[in-house]
C-alpha cells in the first residue's frame, strides 16, 4: 500500500512537471519541429521580397476598401479576422498573386488550423500568410492573438516558406457591424511562442456506460 502511495506521488510529481507550459520557444523552431520545413526569413534588402511585399500592401489595400465597403458582420469582434479572409483572397489574385487556401500533408485543401492562405508570387516562391484583426485596447496586450496546434496529416505547412501576418485595425460602425481602418504586415520569423499543455479524453472514456447517472427521455 505505501509503495502504491509513493508511485502515486512520483507520478502526480511528473504530471505537474510536464504541464507547466514551454516558453520562449522561436517560431522557426517550432514550425520545424511539427512540419520539418524552414521558416525562411523575410529580407527588406532583396528585391524579390521588396516587390512581394509592395504586393502584399496593394492586395492590403484594396481587401480593406472592399470590407469597409460591405462592412463586417459579426456578434463578437474577436471573430471579425474569420470573415476578413475572403476580402483578402481576392485582393491577392487582383494583383497578380497566386493564392489559395493551403493543402495539408495528404494533399487536401484545409480551411481550418494555420495559416489561412498560400501565396505564390512570380517567382514560383511560397509565401504563408495569417489573416488577423485587431483593435488599439489590446493590441499591446498579452491577449492570446496567434497559435497552431501539432498535426500529423493536418499541418498546412508542406514546404520552405516565408510566414507573414496581415493584420487589419477593426472599428465598429453600427451594432454588429466591423468595418477595418488601417492595415500591417507583419513577419513573424522572429516570433516567440509558448505551448501550454491540456487533457483530453474522447467520448468513449466519457461516455461510459459505468459512470452513468441518470438518464430521461424528453
């Protein structure tokens, strides 16, 4: 009994251990470590990256006409990055760049999961770009704004690649109505991430006819 006591203790020890979150990670590492592909740095010095990114500020540009045009519906404004996407798609290929919802290890297009859209610019180079919004009160806060979670078949990452995030500054015009104000690019090749840990259980182990309560029909 005492030795299953003290196995119980030693294993609650590791538990704790291995839940307390992972800091200060870089993002290339962690891109490298769920997908085996680089996170190649964005170069202001380059002429390939200069012109890309002059696209990327058109595309910007003529995405946020078109969204303040419409306006953005939507019950909560953290959910207004989700609808910006689209605008931002068709802003891309008016400008001349290839652009898609990225295909994940099994060849599929994904929707879901990071990053939103594959670009491909005139000289066949793959460029990863988040679509975000934001608003000055929390925009230098330690609000969680970005995360990707480890996929063995789901990750969209497949290849060497730039990652960029467009980012648009959101107001509300009307109730339920978001309309986007300014815009950023940012590179996220020097970006620190974190992972925090969870449990989980399926619905097998929940569901189990032994831990059954009470049930009703209605």
């Amino acid at each position: 009994m005492q030795k299953d006591e003290q196995y119980i203790r030693q294993l609650e020890e590791t538990i704790k251990k291995f839940m307390a979150p992972l800091e200060n990670i870089p993002f290339p590492v962690a891109i490298k470590a769920i997908s085996g592909h680089e996170v190649i740095p964005f170069n202001k010095d380059n002429d390939d990256d200069r012109f890309l990114l002059k696209k990327l500020s058109e595309a910007a540009l003529i995405a946020g006409r078109e969204a303040q045009g419409q306006g953005i519906r939507s019950k909560r404004p953290n959910e207004v990055g989700n609808y910006i996407e689209p605008f931002v798609k068709k802003a891309l290929l008016r400008v001349g760049l290839k652009a898609d919802t990225p295909r994940n290890r099994t060849g599929k297009r994904q929707g879901m999961g990071y990053p939103d859209v594959e670009i491909i610019d005139s000289k066949n180079r793959v460029t990863y770009l988040e679509c975000k919004t934001y608003n000055l009160n929390n925009i230098n806060t330690t609000q969680r704004a970005f995360y990707f979670s480890p996929s063995d078949e789901g990750c969209k990452v497949t290849v060497d690649a730039r990652h960029l995030v467009l980012s648009f500054q959101i107001e509300l015009k009307s109730p339920g109505v978001y309309i986007p104000v300014h815009w950023r690019i940012y590179s996220i090749d020097s970006m620190i991430v974190q992972v925090k840990h969870e449990f989980n259980a399926d619905n097998r182990q929940m569901y189990r006819d032994e831990a059954l309560l009470a049930e009703g029909n209605i």
